[in-house]
C-alpha cells in the first residue's frame, strides 16, 4: 500500500469501499457471464454456455447490453459493504504489526490480518453477495422461474419477506471461506508480490508496479478461490422447494458438482473469473493507492 499510516480509519475504510465500487463498475458484465457458466449445466443438465464468449453474445442478443449489467446496483452494495471493511480492517491491521520503523509484517501475520478482515466484510457483505448472484443469473433462467428482482434493495426485501431474513445469509459458510482465500491470495500477495518487485530493483512505487502486482495478485486468486466461489454461487442461487433444498451444504455442493460434472467443472468459467477479478484487483488497487497518494499530499503535513 501507499504510505499512508497518517490517515483517518475511517478514510481508510472509506477509499477500500470507492475502489471497490469504481472496479466493479468497469467489470460488471464479466461478473455476471462468470456466474452463468458456473451455473451452466448444473446437476448433469445440458450446459447452456459452451464457453464465455458463446454466454456474452447470448446476453447481448436476448437483453442488449443493459443485460450484461445486471445486478451491478447489488454489485455496488456488495462493494460498499464488503469492500469497505476487508480494505479498512486490512490496512489497519497491517499497519498495527508494523515495525516502528515501517517494515511490514512477516507472511503469517499478513495471512492472519487477510483472513480476519475477509471473514468480518464477508459476513457484512452476504446479504448483497446473494442478491447479486441472483440478479446475475436470472436472465439465464426460464421466465416462470425468474425472481425478477428490480434492484438490490427490492431483492434484499423481498428474500427476507418471501424466504424469511435468515434467508440473507444463506451459504454464509462458504462465502465466508472464499472470502478468506480470497483474501489471502489477493491481498497477501498483492503487497509481497510489490514488495518483491520494489526490491528488484526494476521497479519504483508508480503505477507500472502496481498493476503488474494486481495481475499476479489476480491469477493467484483466481486459481485458489474458484473451487469455494463455485459452491457459494450455487447454494446461493438454489430454491427451496416443499420444503427442500437442492443442497445440503458446501460439502453437498462439492460432491454432486465433482460426480455428475467432473472434478475440473470447479473451475468452470475460470475465464470470465480470472478476466474479472485480474482487472478488478488492478483497478481497485490502482484506484486504492492513487487515492491514498493523493490523501496523503493534500492533506498530511510532511
């Protein structure tokens, strides 16, 4: 991160959540062609998406571009609510176990600042993660089975009045988990990967640096996360019907995908995700560090 351990927590939570919401805005349509190949032949069933390219034109052809962007008001709440306080609470951790002279932290620490920060924003941020999943698949769905959700505030309203409030955090186990890795893996090695790059010597604390740092942060992500985002999306989009749900669990998730699909469908839509969340990571970094820089030379006397 920028230097910046003279700003304000809450500015610090603030920019994480502007970042956020500045990212997912570009990425929007690869986040919702991402959760239609991951719920593309479900069960065994037929995949409706042979590949991303094939969901994209699908989309645009059945909705227009407006379809690729739906669910990006459940997008920005999901940012605004996770974003916010996985950056806030990183960067605040990271810079308490600090040294007195600004080395950062050992690796173990910096897992254990990720992994605390990730479970505490995912928690926050479940309610809006579920309605975005829905809101991104419901275009991919037969029209008598569309929730047709208008907004993120009508989806949140209408799952805890139809499904009950509880319902809000449905797959909150596996949500909680990705959240961890992802944390971990994005966050972890976006500052040893650039802490790596500046000591090669090749490198200066300048944009250059930090994408190159947001696309390695990005690949390692993807490949880590993939197997638990996959779950997640399904218990999140499953229906309960007479009483029953189509899952039992992450676990449940697990098995049926491996044995009706096979083991490598748990990467199903590694494209979309990777081109999603590789932009994502470096844009929201980008969007972070200039943020801080700027904070820091308007603001913070030198």
């Amino acid at each position: 991160m920028a230097s910046n351990q003279n700003i304000p927590k809450p500015v610090k939570f603030a920019f994480g959540g502007i970042a956020g919401m500045g990212a997912t805005v570009v990425v929007q349509p690869l986040d919702l062609l991402k959760n239609r190949m991951q719920l593309s032949g479900e069960g065994g069933a037929a995949r409706a998406h042979k590949t991303v390219f094939h969901a994209g034109v699908s989309v645009y052809k059945e909705q227009g571009v407006s379809g690729l962007y739906k669910g990006l008001s459940a997008g920005l709440a999901r940012q605004l609510l996770y974003t916010t306080t996985r950056v806030g609470i990183y960067t605040t951790l990271f810079e308490k176990f600090s040294g007195p002279d600004g080395k950062p932290p050992g690796f173990f620490v910096k897992a254990g600042c990720a992994l605390t920060a990730g479970g505490i924003g995912s928690f926050v941020g479940t309610p809006a993660e579920i309605s975005l999943i829905r809101m991104t698949a419901d275009g991919g769905l037969p029209i008598e089975k569309r929730r047709n959700y208008t907004s993120v505030f009508n989806a949140v309203s209408r799952i805890a009045k139809e499904e009950g409030v509880t319902t809000l955090w449905r797959g909150c186990g596996p949500t909680v988990s990705r959240a961890m890795v992802v944390n971990i893996a994005q966050l972890v090695t976006y500052s040893s990967a650039k802490e790596k790059l500046l000591a090669s010597g090749y490198f200066s604390d300048n944009i250059l640096c930090h994408f190159a740092s947001s696309m390695i942060s990005g690949l390692v992500t993807t490949v880590a996360s993939m197997p638990v985002d996959i779950c997640k999306t399904r218990i999140q989009n499953m229906k309960v019907v007479n009483g029953v749900p189509e899952y039992k669990g992450a676990i449940d998730v697990f098995l049926k995908t491996v044995r009706s699909e096979g083991l490598f469908s748990l990467w199903k839509g590694f494209t979309p995700y990777y081109a999603r969340i590789g932009p994502h990571t470096v844009l929201m970094f980008l969007i972070l560090e200039q943020l801080n820089k700027g904070y820091v030379k308007l603001f913070v006397k030198q």
